[in-house]
C-alpha cells in the first residue's frame, strides 16, 4: 500500500465516458446510463446495459493495490462464492479474467445485488450472521494472503501517527497533546498484543460492519472485499457490536453462537476489541489525511481538518486510553 499523499488526482482522467468505454471494451453494450454509488476509495457505478440488467463497475483508486492483490481479493471472494457462501463476487469473462485495465485503470464488473441493510439489533439476524462468519472463517483460516498485507499495529498505529505528525495537519496548539497520546496508545495496544503469542491471523472481511452487508432472502449478502487482509477474527465481530456493555454481550453471544457451529470462536480475542477499535480510529484520521487532495474527501469531509475536529479525536483517543484498561466483554 502506498502511506504518502496521492499523486496529484487519479480520478482526474475517469470521466463517464471512460467508464462506458472500459466497459463496452469488454464487449458490453451499454445504454450510456451511468449512476455514481456511495464510494470514497474507490470509484463506482452503476452502468446500463442495453435490453438487460445494469451492472455495477467497480474503478480502483490507482497505486493503492497492486495488481496481485486485487487478484487475491477477488480470488478470495470467488472461493467463498463456490462454497455457496452468499458473497458477491466480480464477474468472470470468458477467460476467466475478473480484473481488467482501461486508460490506466483496474477495474472489476459485480452482479448488481439488491438488499437493505441488516437488522444488527435483531438477535435472529446476529446469529444468522454469526453462522456465515463462521463459515468465512473456516474457509479463510486454511491459508493466508501474499500480496495483501496483515493488521498490525505499526501499520494501522505506528505509521497512522508518524504521517499525521510530519504532515501539516494537526494544528500547533494541540500537536503535542495528540503526540504524547498517541505515544501512550500505541505502547498500550502493543502490550495488549503482544499478551496473545498464539494469536491467530488469516485471510478475512476486514472490514465487515453494517454497511458491506446486504440483507435478503433472509441472508446476509457480504459485499466489498477491497478490505481483506490477514487478521484475527474478532475483526470481522467487533464492528457489529454497538449499545452498552449489556447490549454488546447479549450481540455477542448471539454471533458467537451461530459462528462455532462451523468455526472455534476464541474468547481470548476479546480482548482485542478496544485495542483494535483504538486502531481503526487512528488510521482513519490518517486515512483522510492521505486522501485529502482527492477533491471528493473536503467536498464529503467538510468537518475533517478543523480545530474542532482534532480537539474532538483527541478527546476520542483519551477515551480509547481508559478503555484498553477495562475488562474485555464476556460470554455467558
């Protein structure tokens, strides 16, 4: 992955008939209907197809991944697919191919899937959800990733501090308070890790919360892979859990139970939840930093960069600090 700021623009040169033209190159006619979805990374869209469903055309943000590992995203989706888990994954043309280049472009064509989000306060859904996790799991632990890289704390702490403390991000007033924090954090979640040496990491969702879900046919549809690294499992749990203490364990139990009818749940890696939740907020400040000269990031991020906004994400950060102290969930 690249850890600098992008060069220049990459979207600049992916007008709409670029997208109609890269996928008419694959022998698709479309109907020049095209209809930009809720994508920041990336870029996609929806695109007609004359006298048949649209389908949906995924660009990927140009030096983030290399070619190798957006094959094994998609190999990754495709092994999941034949294991009838209900995944979307990209389309294959006649060779076989999933990922194509167009003016500079890697691009990918899905199936489009209709669905709502899931019901993640619904116990039912929790265990529905847990049981393909699961199954996830299972299939995901037989081996790991090459090309794409693993949850670590240097990556997602170390390096998510040292590029906001050497860019001119946070502001002076507040950069030492952010400095000695994170410096705090850091040490602490890599304590908190370095408790687990037996700790387990394969391929996973990686970013598995609500909105990569779609819920149909009473099943939950998991989209956007553009996230899968090599990871514990708790990563793909931890982000369904929301309310108090209470309410998280009941959520918990619920998946926890419908996941160890295909695969082990660990206990043990509870007690990662908030390490990795202080992770995730650390390297999505640095994430929008990255991506600030994406025109797309100050017209959908207006409140990011803002003395507000660190004031309020070191606040946030304090508050991850007490959290590493409590007590990890537990399962009744």
């Amino acid at each position: 992955m690249v850890n600098s700021l992008d060069q220049s623009h990459p979207y600049n040169d992916l007008k709409p008939e670029t997208v109609i033209d890269a996928v008419e190159s694959l022998g698709i006619l479309s109907d020049a209907r095209i209809f930009p979805l809720n994508s920041y990374e990336n870029r996609v869209y929806q695109v007609g197809v004359e006298e048949d469903t649209p389908i949906i055309a995924k660009f990927y943000r140009p030096y983030r991944w290399s070619e190798q590992a957006i094959i094994e995203e998609h190999e990754f989706s495709w092994e999941l697919y034949d294991h009838e888990l209900p995944v979307v994954p990209p389309a294959k043309d006649e060779k076989g191919k999933t990922l194509h280049q167009f003016n500079g472009f890697h691009f990918a064509l899905f199936k489009r899937q209709g669905g709502h989000a899931p019901e993640l306060d619904n116990l039912d859904s929790l265990f529905l959800i847990g049981r393909h996790l699961g199954r996830m799991h299972a299939i995901g632990a037989q081996t790991r990733f090459k090309h794409r890289p693993s949850i670590t704390v240097d990556e997602w702490g170390v390096a998510s501090r040292e590029f906001l403390l050497s860019h001119d991000f946070i502001p002076r007033e507040l950069k030492l308070a952010y400095e000695t924090l994170t410096q705090d954090l850091v040490s602490k979640v890599s304590t908190i890790w370095n408790r687990l040496p037996d700790l387990k990491t394969f391929r996973i969702h990686g970013d598995c919360h609500g909105g990569n879900m779609l819920w149909r046919n009473d099943l939950p549809h998991f989209v956007d892979f553009d996230d899968c690294r090599n990871g514990p499992a708790i990563q793909d749990v931890w982000l369904l859990l929301s309310g108090d203490r209470q309410q998280r364990t009941l959520q918990l139990s619920e998946i926890a139970e419908g996941y160890n009818e295909f695969f082990d749940f660990e206990p043990s890696q509870l007690a990662l939840v908030e390490a990795l939740r202080t992770l995730r907020i650390m390297n999505y400040s640095a994430w929008l930093a990255k991506r600030w000269s994406d025109p797309a990031f100050p017209h959908h991020f207006p409140w990011f960069n803002t003395e507000r906004y660190w004031a309020e994400h070191i606040l946030e950060l304090r508050e991850q600090l007490a959290a590493l102290d409590e007590d990890p969930l537990i399962l009744y």
